[in-house]
C-alpha cells in the first residue's frame, strides 16, 4: 500500500471559504472510506468561525490513490449564498486541495534501531539494581532515543521501547511535514478559479455537474477573484 498526504486549504479566503474547506473535508472523507482507503488526519487549523477550518491535512494509506485524487486535487468551487454575511453579492468560493511532497517516513525500521540494555536506577529496590533490565533505543537516522525502566522485565522494556521511539520519531516527521506545509503555502493561494476539479452548490453541499465550457464564466470568476483580494 502506498501513502500520499493531502491538504485541503482556504487560501487566504474569507470565513465562506473556510466553512467550504470543512464541507470539502465531509464530502473527502466519505470518498475515501467509500474506496476502502485509510486514513489520518495530521492537522486541524481552525477558522475564526464556529464549524470552519483553515486547513486539514490527512495522511491517505491505500491502493490505487493516484486514480482517485485525480478526481480531488486541484480547485474547488462551492455555488451558494454566504451564511456569514448574507446581504453579500458574492456567490462563487474556492478553496484548493494539494498534495504534500514526502520525504520521510513516519514507521521506523527495526534494522535502524540500536537496543542497549543498562541497569535500572531509581525506586525498586535492591533486585531493579542488581540486573541489567533496562532497555535504551536508538534509532540511528534521526539520533533519536527513550530509555525504559518500567518492567523488571528486559523483554518487556523493549517493546516499550519501541513503541515509544515509534511515537517519538514520528512528532519529528511531522514537525518537519509542518514545515514543509509553511513552505508551500504560497503554491496553495494560487487557486486556479476558472478550472475548478469538483464544483458544489446550495446550502446541502450538493455536488454539481462540472461544465467543461467556462468562456461564459470568466467575466464571474475574474470579479469574484478581485473581491478576495479585496476581502
């Protein structure tokens, strides 16, 4: 199985926008669990209102992703009425769905971990003292290490162990993930409004027919562009 990480984001649109990118993430997720694809959510940034986000990112895990993000990532539109400010003459919001470039993994490798056993010290007593029984790893391609004394037994303590550089390791990657995130938001406020990939309408969040023909359009989508900016 192979595993890409999206995210969807407003930009920096308004509240409308932000409320798009939870409605998005509603109608994403149910596509992927339609597919049998897994999936995390990495992050969560919230919008100034009730209900809405900034952004999401979600790590996918599955076959075939390549074929179904074809029909997600790219822009989104959403057709309907501000729920925010209702007197707004503004009709069209988009927000993007992108995919993060991976460069780490978040599973260590059992070949790239470094186990050392030491005596135990603190409370237990003289019998904690007198056996090697806890358990230091390493994992060598990022330095990281956890020392575990919970179990009198060696065995034990490994398996701890691991699971607790597992843990470690992968709040390393995703801090990096986040940087990397911060480093692409510029690619992700070019939002490409007049080539949407999926077009949603009304206050249900309806999914609408994609019109391929957007010449009578344009004149739209290029005065709701200067309204953003404007916004």
């Amino acid at each position: 199985m192979k595993t890409r990480i999206i995210q969807i984001t407003s930009g920096r649109g308004p509240a409308e926008c932000c409320w798009v990118v939870a409605q998005v993430l509603k109608q994403f997720l149910e596509a992927v669990k339609h597919n049998g694809i897994d999936y995390r959510i990495l992050q969560r940034e919230k919008g100034m209102e009730n209900l809405t986000l900034q952004s999401v990112t979600v790590q996918l895990k599955g076959k075939d992703l390549g074929l179904f993000l074809n029909q997600w990532i790219g822009t989104i539109q959403w057709v309907g009425a501000s729920t925010f400010r209702p007197n707004h003459k503004r009709k069209n919001w988009f927000v993007g769905l992108y995919e993060i470039e991976q460069t780490e993994q978040f599973q260590i490798h059992e070949k790239d971990v470094v186990y050392q056993a030491t005596r135990s010290s603190g409370p237990g007593g003289q019998h904690v003292n007198k056996v090697s029984s806890a358990i230091r790893a390493i994992h060598r391609p990022t330095k990281m290490q956890v020392l575990v004394m919970d179990s009198r037994s060696q065995h034990q303590n490994k398996k701890i162990a691991k699971i607790r550089l597992q843990e470690k390791v992968a709040e390393l990657h995703l801090k990096a993930l986040k940087s990397r995130m911060k480093n692409q938001w510029g690619n992700h406020l070019k939002l490409e409004r007049g080539n949407p990939i999926q077009v949603f309408k009304g206050s249900d969040f309806k999914k609408n027919v994609i019109v391929k023909n957007y010449k009578k359009q344009r004149s739209t989508l290029k005065n709701d562009l200067r309204n953003e900016l404007n916004n």
